[in-house]
C-alpha cells in the first residue's frame, strides 16, 4: 500500500506541475511583445510571357508588435512573402518595363493577404522595390 501512496504523491506533483507551466505560459504569451523578422520576396503570378529580369530588393524587414500568442506562430513560419504581381501592381505598372512597388503598396498588399500577421506591423526599412519585366526569350530550336 505505500507503493500506491508514493505513486499518488508523484503523480500530483507532475499533474501541479503541468498546471503550474500551463500558467506561466499563458501569463507570458499575453504580454505585449516587439519582433523584427526578415522576409524573402518572391513574385508570383506573372504572365507566362514575361519573366523578372532584375529586382533591387529581395528582403524585407518587417517589424511586429503583438502579444506573444501571436507572433509565436510567426517564430515557426517559412519567412518568405509571395507577393502576387496581378495583385500589387496597378494597371499603369503592368504597361511599363521598369516598375517600383514601393512601402505603402507592400504594407497594404500584406494586411490584405496576410490576415494571419499581427496587425500592428511596420516595414522598417525605406523600401522600394525596382522590378525589370521583360518578354520571355524563346531558346531558338537547333
């Protein structure tokens, strides 16, 4: 019978001491937290018959400001940012060669098609990204 009792000692203690770290963790995750994290663009949706030639900037530092719960997930996330080329550009931008995404149409186009990032968020950097678009060049068949 005191193998029973020492057991059910043992096991309250660990059942305590999941609760007491369930605790701890729900107190730390819903302080306010700030977090920068760099993101890799990569354009998608181009038309077929064009391809990117040259683009300035392929990283982008975005800094957040949001309880832990979330940007916990943001810490376990691929940091890469596809960016949508129908979506970003506007109609004037899809008729030129040189076109320039600059901070406010990557800040909207991000709270638009990432609902999942906290809201307070903030591009630190002065970015402006410079695309070159140019027709697809077809290999000559030998």
């Amino acid at each position: 019978m005191a193998k029973k009792t020492e057991w059910g000692k043992k096991r309250l203690f660990l059942i305590c001491l999941f609760i007491s770290f369930l605790a701890w963790f729900a107190v730390k995750m819903s302080k306010i937290y700030q977090q920068s994290y760099d993101f890799a663009i990569e354009f998608i949706n181009i038309p077929e018959d064009k391809a990117i030639t040259a683009q300035s900037d392929t990283m982008v530092s975005i800094n957040f400001e949001s309880q832990g719960v979330y940007l916990l997930p943001l810490e376990f996330r691929r940091k890469v940012l596809k960016v949508d080329y129908d979506a970003i550009c506007t109609p004037t931008q899809k008729k030129c060669r040189h076109i320039v995404i600059n901070k406010e149409q990557l800040t909207n186009y991000i709270v638009e098609y990432y609902p999942s990032f906290p809201e307070k968020m903030q591009i630190l950097d002065r970015i402006n990204i410079a695309l070159t678009i140019d027709p697809k060049q077809e290999n000559a068949e030998q």
